[in-house]
C-alpha cells in the first residue's frame, strides 16, 4: 500500500504528488549491508527517502542526499 505525499520543487515551486512506480527486489537478508548495497545500485544519489525507523537502513544517508526517518 502507498500514500502519496505532495512534493513541492526548490527551483520552480511547482507541486507534484503522484507514485510514478514501485520496482521490488527480493532479498537474501535484511542486514544493513544488502540495503546499502541497492540503494547505491538502484537509487539516484540526489533522492530523498522516507522509510521508517528499521535498522537494516541506518546507514542509508551514506548513499543519498536526504534521509528521512
């Protein structure tokens, strides 16, 4: 399931709130180290997310720009 949040941009002020896709990917483990490792391969690096409190992605902010929790 997914809400969509409205996302407004820094330069043209211009507001978007549509889920343009999901892509999932089955996983061996849910070690800190596999999540790392597809975000760095799947995530553009100026990408903001929001994810929840799970510590498989405590070193996330590492491989993006923003990070919230």
């Amino acid at each position: 399931m997914s809400k969509s949040t409205v996302l407004e941009d820094y330069n043209t002020s211009e507001k978007d709130k549509s889920c343009r896709y999901f892509k999932m990917v089955k996983i061996k483990s849910l070690k800190a180290k596999t999540s790392e490792k597809l975000v760095k391969k799947l995530v553009d690096k100026d990408a903001v997310l929001h994810t929840d409190e799970s510590i498989t992605l405590v070193n996330i902010a590492d491989c993006i720009d923003t990070h919230i929790i």
